[in-house]
C-alpha cells in the first residue's frame, strides 16, 4: 500500500505535466498538409474564395516576370489575366529560384500548369509560394 501511495504522489502529476504539455504541442504544431493530396481543385478566378487551404490552381500563365532589382529576388507566374489584373499569382523566391533547370518566368510563361500549395494572400491578392518544380506540373 506504501508503494501505491508513493506512486500516486509522484506518478500522477508527472504524468499530468505530460498530458497538459501534449495537448498544449497539439494546439500549436500543425504539420503542413500534404502537397500530394490537395483539398481542392480550382481555377485561378476561385482562388481568392480559398485562401488558407492546400489547393491544385490551374490555369494559363499569362505574364511572367523575373524581378531581381525587388528585395528577394522574385519570379511572378501571373495566371488567368496578365498582370495587374492577373487573379492569382505564383512566386517563386530567389532563394528557391536555383531548384528550377529552367529559369520558371521562361519555362513556364503561355502555358498552361499546375500549382499545389496553400493558398495565401499579398496585399489582398491570392498567391501560392512554389519552392520547388515538383509543386507546378
């Protein structure tokens, strides 16, 4: 009986810390969902009704431009309607910029893709971060 009382003493808040702490870690950590298996499918003029959801965004690039003059270095895929009207936006990072064989703004521009990742927002306007070729097919 002097064991079970020494083990509820210090067992049960040892074990209680661990159960707060992990619902505490499943609260905050949210692993990215995978890209493999987008929730939707949609057109680029559906974006903006998506935002915060892993998405397949299909559509005709329109414009595409290569800014290295702009803080980080950015490559635009503008789909649906060239820019400044363009719908939805890929951008590809200068950071990200060297997966690509081919620069993107050249492979890609007037043609039809592809693009899975979470849909979020730049200044209003719906866009997907893609940080390698295997995102846009």
């Amino acid at each position: 009986m002097r064991k079970f009382r020494k083990w509820i003493t210090w067992g049960m808040p040892f074990i209680a810390v661990i159960m707060v702490a992990g619902l505490i870690l499943s609260r905050v950590y949210q692993p990215e969902p995978s890209l493999q298996d987008p929730e939707v499918r949609i057109t680029p003029f559906e974006a903006a009704e998506h935002i915060g959801v892993v998405a397949e965004v299909c559509g005709t690039v329109e414009s595409a431009d290569y800014i290295p003059s702009i803080g980080g270095e950015p490559t635009f895929l503008n789909l649906g309607r060239p820019h400044p009207e363009q719908p939805f936006t890929v951008i590809i990072w200068g950071e990200d910029r060297f997966r690509w064989r081919i620069p993107p703004d050249e492979q890609y521009e007037g043609r039809s893709i592809c693009v899975t990742g979470r849909i979020e927002t730049h200044e209003g306007e719906p866009q997907i971060r893609a940080r390698n070729p295997e995102q846009i097919r």
